[in-house]
C-alpha cells in the first residue's frame, strides 16, 4: 500500500472548501497532522475483524422521548405571530435575502 500523502496544497483545497482560513504554517501543520490520521486508518483497515460481532451501542442508555402533543393554549394565530413583523405579505414574514460568495 502506497504511504499517504498529503502536501501544504491539498490542505489549502479542504480549507477553501470548508471556508477556514489558514496561514502558510498552519497549512504545514494540517497537512502532517491529517498524514498520522490517514495512518492510523490505514492500520484500523488491516485489523482481523472477522469474528467481531458489531457494536451499535455500548452504555446500556436508551433514548427518553415524548409524545409530540399540541399544546393548543401556547400556540400563536398566525395573526399574532405576524403581529410585530416590520414586513409581511400574503401571511408570511418578508426577509431580505442573504446571498454570499
């Protein structure tokens, strides 16, 4: 299997993507860094885990959920919720719109 590479460029790429800005150094860093967790997969890849069985949850802790009931009494008429909205049309609240590169 070939070593993982990953240069000050590629960082640079997958930061533009998630929109962070990083400096020359922190790219360096980033890079060498994301090179010992590809590594660190690559060795989970090769681990015998044929007679594993899976593992969905280990606490023992189950999900506490309700009913989702109306409660009718704290609900807003659709008036009263438009009720203070500096611009409104046809029932619905008016934003203006937000668009960046």
């Amino acid at each position: 299997m070939k070593p993982n590479t990953l240069t000050p460029a590629d960082v640079d790429k997958i930061a533009k993507l998630a929109k962070i800005p990083v400096t020359e150094e922190e790219k360096k860093t980033l890079a060498a860094g994301f090179i010992k967790v590809l590594a660190v997969l690559d060795t989970l890849k090769n681990a015998d885990v044929k007679n594993v069985e899976p593992t969905h949850q280990v606490t023992g802790l189950e999900n506490v959920t309700r009913e989702d009931d109306i409660d009718a009494t704290r609900m807003f008429t659709q008036d009263q919720a438009l009720a203070n909205a500096q611009r409104k049309h046809n029932g619905y609240f008016v934003v203006d719109q937000v668009l960046e590169q």
